[in-house]
C-alpha cells in the first residue's frame, strides 16, 4: 500500500507543476474542521441498515418523512431535520413491523444466537446476548450497561405479559429502532492526542461517518472492532480498513447513493410528463433513466477506474429496451442491461445528455433551456443561480404554439428583453440551449414547430455546439472538478466546508488533478485524512464561528 | 443514395444501416421496421349499409313459444338464463337435437343481415372490374373503395359489416366497436406480435423496388403513457418462418404496395388461431411521424372465421346477437374466392384488415446481436443527416 501511495504521489508532481494549486512535496495544510453533525438516517440508509443487521427479506413498509436538500444534498440536509410526531408515529410502525418480522419462526432459528429457557417465559440471559449484539449494530457502538439493563427489563416484562420471549425481545427491538441513537447518527468528539488542543471524532462516530460515506449503512462488525481496539485512530490501522472497504464491493452502493443525492434523482420520484406530449414516458422508463446515469457512472469511476471529467463526454453507458426507445437505438435484451457505445459525432456523449438530466429538468410538457441551464450551474459547477422574482411573466416562454417565435431560443430571446429576467437569464439560458436538441424526455429533434433548432452554447467564455460541445467545456472546466470535491467533502461530512477548511478543500482539489480525477483515490484521500475527522471548536473566543460556508467554487456567488 | 450514407452517421441508426443491407434487401437501400399497432376487419361505416338494422339478439321467447314450451317453462328458463337449460333450449335444437353452433347447417336460417351498401373499404383482389367468376374465384358484387378506389372486394365485411358486435361508429371508421376494439386491445396487451420489415427503400416517397417482410414477433408489444403502441421498441422477429413471408412491393407517392403473397400468422386462440391469408397484398401510406397506416387485403379461409366465433356458441348467440345457422349461411353464400374443384362452393372469402404500424427496431434471430432496421421521422434525425438532404 506503501508503494502505491508512493507511485500515485510521484504521478501527482507533474501534474501539480502544471497546476500550481499546490507544491509538490507539501503535507496536506491543516484544517480547522467543523462542527459535529447529527444525521438523520435516509429511508435509503434504514433499509441498507436493516437489509445488513437482520437479512433483506426483511420488508419495510411505512413512510419516512422527505428530506431536505442544503448546500445541495439531501445528506447536508439531514444534518438539519428533526422527527416530527406524525414521523414518529410512522418509525413506530416500522419499527414494530421490523421486528415482529425479526422474531417470527421463519426467522428467529437464523437471527438468535441463543434459545431460550422456554418460548412463552423472560429468559434475560439469552435476551442479553441477542440485544446487546443487535444494539451494537444499530447504535454503531457498544450498549452501555445501563442501556443493556433497561432493555433486558423491557423484554422481561413485555414477555412476562405477552407469554412469549419472542414477543418480549420483538417489543424491547422496537424501542431500539425508534430510538434517536439508532435513527440518527450522532457524532461525538474527544480531544486529539496526536494534536494538542484540537478536537477530533471518537473512534465509533470516525467508523459511522466512514461507513456511510464508502457504504451508505452502518458499520460492519471489523469496522466496529476497529474502532473498540483503537485501531481506527491509527494511520495504519485507519489505513488497512480503508483498503478494505474500497476493494468491498459495496463501494459501489456508496457511490450511487452520493451520485443520486448530488445529481438530484429524489425528484425522480415525481417526475411527470404530459403523456400525450411525450408518451414513451412511463415509471418504469424513469426508474430506468436513473439506473442508466448510475450505471454510466459507477462503471466509468470505479470498474474502468475512469477520469471523472469523461463523465461529461462518455458516449459508453447501458440501456434497457425502454431507453433504447428514447434513443433511437436497437437493445437486444429482452430483460436487462446491455452495454451500449454510441458513435463518434452522436450527440449523446456525457451524462448531461442521458435521460436522466434531460427530462428531469424539463416542464411535463416541453423542455427547458432555463431549468438545464440552471441545472448544470448548480449542480455539476455548484454555482449558485439566484431564484427569480416573483413577479415574472412567463407567458412567452410558455406558448409553444407562438407561430412567430417557433424555437425555445426565439421565446427566451423575447423574455430576456425584461429586464428583471436578463441577469440570470443571460447565464443559464446559453447553456440550456446548447441541449434543444433533445426534447423535454430527452429524445432527439433537431427542430422544433418545423424551425431548425439552433444549439449553439455559450458557458462563461467558452462557446459551443450543441451537447456535446457542451460535454467537452465541462469537461475542461475546473468548475466541474471542483464542484464534485466539494460535494463529496460535504457529503461525507454532512455538511458544507466552512472556512477554516479552504486550505484542505483546495489541496484536495489539486490531490484530484495529480491523481487524475480518479474517484476512488479522492476518496481514499479524503478519509485516510486527519481533516476529515477533525472537529472544530464550537466558536472562538471573540464570539465569531468558524462554520462559514467555503464557496464549492470559485464561480459560486458570482453568478 | 445520399440519403442512406447520411442514415450511416446517424445515432444508433449505424449499426441498422450496416447491416440494412443484407440477404433481403431489394436493393441498395434504407431499411425501416414497424410494430403493427393495429391489425383489424376493417368494416366501412356509411349511412346505408345496413337499412335493416344491425343483428338483433334472438327473440327467445318466440323460438321457446315455437318449441311447444309453456308459459310457465319459458318463465322459469329466464329466471336462470345462464343455466344449462336455457343453453339447452337456446342451442341444442338442431333436427336430432345437435348444437346449432356446431352444426349449423342442420337449421334453415337466413335472418342475418348483411351490407347493402356500395362502398368499403379493401383492393380489387380478383383483379375484375364487375366481380364475374373467374377459375379463383367466385360471382360477388364489387364495392366502391372508401379511397376513391374501384372495383373493391371485401365480402368478410359483406357478411359482418352489420353485426352488431363488429358495427362500430362513423367518427371512428367502425374501429369502436365491440368486437374490434377489444380484439385489438388483446393484442395490444401482448397476446400477438406483428412486425413488418421494409428494406431497398430509396425514398419513402418512390421507390420502385423494395421487400416487404411481414413477420410474427416474439416481444410483447410495448404500451406507451398515451395507451398507444410505444414508437421505437425493439421488437425480436420468430424463429418459425411459417409465421412470415416476404414479397415484393414498391412505394408510389409515400404509398407502399406489394405483389400478391400467401402469410400465415399465428393469432387469438380465444376467436381464431391463426390466419391464413391468401392472394394478399399491402397497401399503407408513410405517415409524417414515420409510422404507416392503411390496409392489408386478402383472401381467408371462411370456414376458419366462422368456427372460430361459433365455437363461442352461447355467448355468439345469446350476447352477441350473432346468429350461427344465420351467419353461416351468409359466409357460404357471400365467399368469392378459390372454388372448391368438385362442388364449386368457394372456400375463401375477400377481406380487408385496417393497418396501423409504428417504428420499431427489429432484430432477426439469425443474425444474433445487430439491429436489422432503423426509422426516423424527419424533425428527429440528428443534424448532420438533416443539413445533408
């Protein structure tokens, strides 16, 4: 491992002398770190949580409350939600319905490690061992005794009253389920030895961040066992769990949960077009669309091993016969997924011009130059575009039977003639016009009401033709790069970078340019750091905080 | 030419133009293929075809008062008109007591009403102006084609264009009625797969020298939001070549004709379980958004047909206002094609089946991985193939 850090750093210095974003040679700059965060576990995150503790044929049924999308992800949003009562009633129902399964005969001989004394009487001895292994599991930590004790006592009396241990263990599992030690992920800080006077995370909360953030789910059972014999806080011992954990192909799992928060695909979920407009749309294509970016994306970043900034070029991805539909393109498959190349000069080339994108930034019945163009800003630069005003008359935009303005670019041209429209317009729009060539679904025109379709782009300087022009200047833009460091940063901390990290986030941006935009390797940078688990303090003596965000970049603000 | 170099740089549409160019191909040429959306009897709906009113369900009561049935007997069969008795009653009253269904002719029956009107639509099938026998076919009246055509042969619509079931309205040219719609919809939900190949096409305005394969599919048809046939699916065509055929064609103004060709097709097994069409020939028109729609004009065997909805027997007869002694007859005597050597009774019937197909990627079984097909409609083609034109 030595070695290949070794070889990937040597790489690294070419590539940084041509950067100048940071010295070859120079350690990683220290970080302030930030606060500590208290993550609501996803519906995504619970089912991952109890698929991997109990079996995935344990079924989930009930509602989980939506979550909330800050600085650009659900995952910093979690940060910021509490359980409602109603939300509360719904874990309860869940919990219960968890764990009636968990105990039932089907079950029970798989998930007990220990039979009780008698089926219908407390055995607190074997209840004991069953909660204090499955509480270690949901709370990422060992039960305390105390906390152990209280259980044991639930299930005691529950089983006394009910006249089944089973039933008594089910009501006792309960509790721990919608408990807030297991549906949020509470992380806690001690003093660094290793640097005097700062903060870092305790070994369990450093495994919980870490697992979530490689493998969206809770610890497994080495991970904790790092983390309870110090090895975690070790660089050595940090080191070979994070080998582990990347070779795990679970990675996999972790890497689609962060694309599918950054890229926005919760929307998906009520996405709807006017079937009559478009009606190759159907659930099952959209569910379709999402699976395609993803699987574009994992193979690209983790089996090829893939330059991130070729996301926005890429002509290879994976089809069903639904999506061969959209595309225009034979799929042989009668059930699945078959690889897919389209060829040279095809503007289908980057994940800004799959389905995906397309139709979920579009109106239900036409596309929208505005709302892709506001997408690629905010979401693949992290720029932020500021919301329009209130007053705006979008009637032009909206009558696509306008005889005289024919195109999406002829109705923005009119609308940008107001005023309180032209400043945002005149950055978003450029962009979104660069992919007219695909209709609110996604399909491929090249006119629209009969007129030819202009897809001539324009993003900051750079001027373009069509998508995959477009592909190409995202594709060299540092916007692009910068942006993903900042998101998985965020995403694995849970919350945005705050000033204190600047340094960190541009020394991780300049680690991503020497390793080659490689995915993987920014990941292992990123939490084989003593940033990453750094914990800031609470506010300075002057009564100033730390907690400021750090623009994703250097674009955000301005725009 | 030019026009299939440009198809060449076209997304996804390389790999159909590369290998567009095989076995069947008529000639250097752009190959589309098509998922039949619609496959029906298409039964004219004008003001006067049927001057007596569509088929009537049977007045029971009259034929149960004739069978020498009380008042209190008949009273008690309706009270349970579902009951074997009343099937009994209803059916079984041939001369030795035989289904009337399955032995129709043991009943004298003509009450069936058929077309009187003129016009229809269908092709001239016996190639005569006036319907005269020839050594294929049988004497018939000739329809005036709905087309502006002349010279039409469609007796299948004859004999079922006043049934009730099969009457459809005029806003809908007949393709809302009962016995229609929901034999399409059957298809539709992925009963049957139809698919048809045209490849050698030069311009799908004139090209004189295309083939034409219509072919049985293995893939299910794809519903689209809209509860049309999703444009574009890739659609997989049988292995068994006894479900397909391939014939000679050429396009005239955006229409699309072809030879005379024999296709079996599997189909319902619920009302008729396979075609066998005879003589037949295509006849659909390129529409703008790159599907077609028309006709497809044949000879079938009528026997087929009528068995095929008396094997429903009570169900024809007592739901349906159908008619089988009635219905039988009428097939016998209407029936214009290919005479029976030794008793002259034609065994086939003209007919004419109202076409809808949309674009589809379809892929032969022998050639494994490779679309065979590709289609585009002009506003979707990529830039590049556009400029060209």
């Amino acid at each position: 491992m030595k070695l290949h850090l070794k070889r990937s750093f040597a790489a690294a210095c070419g590539a940084l002398a041509l950067l100048t974003l940071a010295s070859c040679g120079d350690p990683a700059p220290q970080s302030s770190g930030g606060p500590p965060t208290v993550r609501r576990v996803t519906k995504d995150q619970y089912a991952a949580i109890i698929g991997d503790i109990f079996g995935t044929d344990i079924k989930i049924e009930g509602r989980f409350d939506p979550d909330v999308r800050e600085s650009g992800l659900l995952a910093i949003g979690t940060s910021h939600v509490s359980v409602t009562p109603s939300s509360l009633e719904q874990y309860d129902s869940i919990a219960r319905f968890v764990a009636a399964q968990v105990v039932d005969e089907h079950h029970r001989a798989q998930l007990f490690g220990c039979k009780p004394a008698s089926p219908t009487a407390p055995d607190d001895a074997c209840a004991a061992q069953f909660l204090a292994e499955v509480g270690h599991q949901l709370y990422r930590r060992p039960l305390t005794g105390q906390e152990l004790k209280a259980q044991v006592a639930v299930a005691h009396e529950a089983a006394g009253t009910l006249g089944s241990f089973y039933d008594g263990i089910a009501t006792s599992l309960a509790i721990m389920l919608e408990s807030p030690r297991f549906l949020f992920r509470e992380e806690t800080a001690e003093p660094d030895p290793d640097h005097p006077g700062q903060m870092r995370l305790t070994a369990f909360a450093k495994a919980t961040r870490l697992s979530f953030f490689l493998w969206n789910t809770t610890p497994d059972d080495a991970l904790l066992a790092a983390a309870e014999s110090g090895e975690l806080n070790s660089k050595r011992g940090l080191t070979r769990q994070v080998d582990r954990m990347l070779a795990s192909p679970r990675l996999k799992s972790g890497v689609r949960a962060f694309f599918s928060d950054m890229l926005g695909f919760d929307a998906m979920a009520t996405l709807a077009k006017d079937p009559e407009v478009y009606p190759k749309f159907t659930p099952t294509l959209i569910g379709d669309a999402q699976e395609q970016t993803l699987q574009t994306l994992t193979d690209h970043l983790l089996a090829r091993n893939g330059d991130y900034r070729d996301v926005f070029t890429t002509r290879h991805t994976f089809l069903t016969p639904l999506l061969g539909a959209i595309y225009r393109v034979p799929v042989d498959t009668k059930t699945g997924w078959e690889a897919h190349d389209f060829p040279d000069g095809d503007q289908h080339a980057g994940i800004q011009t799959e389905v995906s994108f397309l139709a979920l930034h579009s109106h239900p019945g036409r596309s929208s130059s505005t709302l892709r163009g506001k997408a690629v800003r905010e979401i693949l630069l992290c720029q932020q575009v500021p919301t329009p005003p209130a007053n705006v008359n979008f009637a032009i935009v909206q009558d696509t039977k306008n005889v005289l303005l024919r195109t999406a670019r002829d109705r923005l041209t009119a609308h940008r003639t107001q005023p309180t429209c032209a400043g945002c317009h005149k950055i978003i729009d450029p962009i979104g016009l660069s992919l007219e060539n695909f209709d609110g679904l996604g399909g491929y025109r090249n006119q629209e009401n009969g007129a030819p379709i202009d897809a001539g782009g324009e993003l900051d300087a750079a001027r373009f033709e069509g998508a995959a022009g477009l592909g190409k200047v995202l594709h060299d833009t540092p916007a692009a790069t910068a942006c993903l460091v900042n998101r998985l940063y965020g995403y694995g901390a849970g919350r945005a970078p705050v000033t204190g990290e600047a340094e960190w986030m541009k020394y991780l941006q300049a680690q991503f340019a020497a390793q080659g935009y490689r995915l993987p390797d920014l990941m292992r940078t990123i939490v084989t750091s003593d940033a990453f688990y750094r914990i800031s303090a609470p506010s300075k003596p002057d009564g100033t905080t730390q907690a400021e965000s750090v623009p994703a970049s250097p674009k955000e603000g301005k725009s | 030419m030019r026009r299939i170099l440009d198809f060449g740089l076209t997304s996804g549409l390389a790999a159909a133009a590369l290998v567009g160019l095989s076995a069947t191909a008529a000639s250097a040429g752009e190959t589309r293929g098509f998922a039949i959306s619609w496959f029906q009897p298409a039964y004219y709906v004008g003001d006067d075809d049927c001057p007596n009113g569509v088929s009537k369900e049977r007045d029971w009561k009259a034929l149960f008062t004739a069978q020498g049935k009380t008042l209190e007997e008949i009273k008690a069969l309706f009270e349970h008109p579902l009951s074997k008795e009343f099937r009994h009653a209803a059916l079984e009253r041939g001369a030795h007591g035989e289904d009337i269904c399955a032995y129709p002719e043991t009943v004298h029956d003509t009450d069936w009403p058929t077309v009187q009107g003129k016009v229809s639509h269908g092709g001239n099938l016996d190639g005569t102006a006036d319907g005269k026998a020839t050594p294929k076919t049988c004497t018939h009246q000739k329809f005036a084609g709905a087309d502006g055509a002349s010279s039409v042969d469609n007796q299948l619509y004859r004999v079922m264009g006043c049934s009730k079931i099969h009457r459809g309205s005029k806003a809908k040219d007949g393709r809302d009625a009962f016995g229609i719609e929901y034999l399409n919809e059957r298809m539709r939900e992925g009963l049957v797969t139809y698919l048809i190949e045209v490849s050698g096409i030069d311009s799908i305005q004139n090209s004189d020298n295309v083939t034409v394969g219509i072919y049985q599919g293995t893939d299910p048809l794809v519903q689209d939001g809209a509860g049309g046939v999703q444009a574009d699916s890739t659609q997989h065509i049988a292995t068994d070549k006894r479900w397909q055929a391939t014939v000679h064609g050429r396009i005239k103004d955006g229409v699309l004709t072809t030879d005379p060709f024999d296709l079996d097709l599997r189909n319902d097994a619920v009302w008729l379980p396979e075609f066998h069409f005879k003589r037949a020939q295509l006849n659909v028109t390129f529409q703008p958004d790159g599907s077609l729609k028309g006709h497809f004009n044949a000879y079938q065997d009528w026997a087929s047909i009528f068995w095929g909805m008396a094997k429903t027997d009570f169900l024809l007869e007592k739901f349906s206002a159908g008619n089988c002694p009635a219905m039988y007859a009428a097939f016998k005597a209407m029936a214009d094609g290919d005479p029976d050597p030794k008793t002259g009774q034609c065994t086939t019937i003209s007919s004419s089946y109202g076409l809808d197909a949309v674009p589809a990627f379809l892929i032969h079984p022998q050639e494994g991985k490779g679309a065979k097909t590709a289609q585009s409609d002009q506003p979707n083609q990529p830039i590049k193939a556009a400029a060209a034109q």
